[in-house]
C-alpha cells in the first residue's frame, strides 16, 4: 500500500470508528491531570477496571502530589498492590508526587519534555496526560491494543511502540492523534479482541489481515 492510498485508509479507518464508538474516551476514572497521570502509571500491565476500584482509597488518602510525595513507601504499596508490580509503581507514583509538588508548584506539566522527567513516566503515559487532561496533541498513544490493530489494518509494519506512533503521526492530521488511540482501544476491548476476535461483527473486517474471508481468499 502507498503512502497516499494508507493516508486515504487511515482517515477511513477513523471515521468508520468515530460512527461506532461516538462516545469512545479514556476509560481511567479521573477528576484532574494528578489523578489521571497517576491512574496512568498505575494502569501498565494492569486493567483500567482494576486501576479504577484501586484508585479512590488512593486519591482520599493522597488528594495531592505533595501529600503521595510525601507518603509511606508501605502504605502506598498496600493501597495500590492489586494494580501488580506494586512495589515499583508505589516507589515511581510517590517519586512523580514529590517532582510535581517541588519542581512544578503542584502542578502536572503540560508538556512533554517536562512530563518526561516525572519518575516513571514514559512517552505514552505523557501522551495520555497532554491528550486527555490538556487537549493537546503531540503524539499518538500507542498501548497493545493500538499496536495490534494498526499492523493488522496495514497502517504500520512496527511493532516498536514509537516507530508505530510515528507511522501513526504521519498518516493522521494531528486532530485525530488523540482520538485514534481510544477508538482503537475500544474496538480492540470489544470486537478485536486479541484471543477471540469477534471479526464477524468487525466494521474493518473487509481491510483486516486477519479477518476470515480474507485468509480463505
């Protein structure tokens, strides 16, 4: 597929999702750009579901940065130990409290070369928190689901996260950089689901690598 003829699938690909999933947004419970960055970290290898019934005990003890910064090691790790790898996701939330409290005046940055700086934060949590806090768009977030259904639909032969996200960025206009990743994150939780897709109901279905008709064809 040529560059122009993925460009032309990439925008099709959007709208056809933007019609079955007009509601699609980030599915991590949050009231402020604090909770969300920290839902984020808590959320690797870990489901939304989960983050989100761990979350609420966690924000009324730590309604802060400063207050998680300066939180007991243990403590946090018996609050968010459900989440899995708790002792090193309790030491990097702390660590991101007491960056924000200190180095950014309570406040989560709002860009990325600054969120980046932010104990355990990498370039998707960062791009969660610019997208979904801020509205703004610098990259595209790239977790399993948008990895896998992007290579299947042809838009990128990466598996790298960031070589997926920059194939991403230039197939997109940079208003749907945000909105690709929850369409594809929905579609991926509830039709493309990685061990049981339910292709016969799949909208992309007719431009899918994997669809049944087109590995019998």
């Amino acid at each position: 597929m040529r560059q122009k003829e993925k460009q032309e699938w990439a925008h099709e690909v959007v709208q056809r999702l933007r019609h079955e999933y007009p509601d699609a947004e980030c599915a991590l419970i949050h009231k402020n750009p604090y909770e969300l960055i920290v839902a984020t970290a808590l959320s690797a290898q870990c489901t939304d579901e989960m983050v989100n019934k761990v979350t609420p005990a966690l924000f009324r003890r730590y309604p802060t940065p400063d207050k998680l910064g300066r939180a007991r090691q243990e403590t946090v790790e018996r609050l968010v130990h459900s989440t899995g790898f708790y002792r090193n996701k309790a030491k990097n939330i702390r660590g991101l409290g007491k960056t924000v409290a200190q180095d950014f005046g309570g406040e989560v940055p709002r860009t990325m070369d600054e969120l980046l700086t932010l104990p355990g934060v990498a370039r998707k949590t960062a791009n969660v928190v610019l997208g979904v806090a801020y509205g703004i768009a610098v990259g595209v977030v790239v977790d399993t689901h948008v990895k896998r259904i992007t290579k299947l639909l042809g838009l990128t032969r990466n598996t790298d996260p960031k070589k997926v996200e920059q194939d991403l960025i230039k197939l997109l206009p940079q208003e749907d950089w945000i909105d690709i990743s929850h369409l594809l994150i929905w579609h991926g939780r509830k039709v493309c689901i990685a061990r049981r897709p339910r292709c016969e109901t799949c909208i992309l279905a007719d431009r899918c690598s994997s669809a049944p008709q087109l590995g019998a064809s």
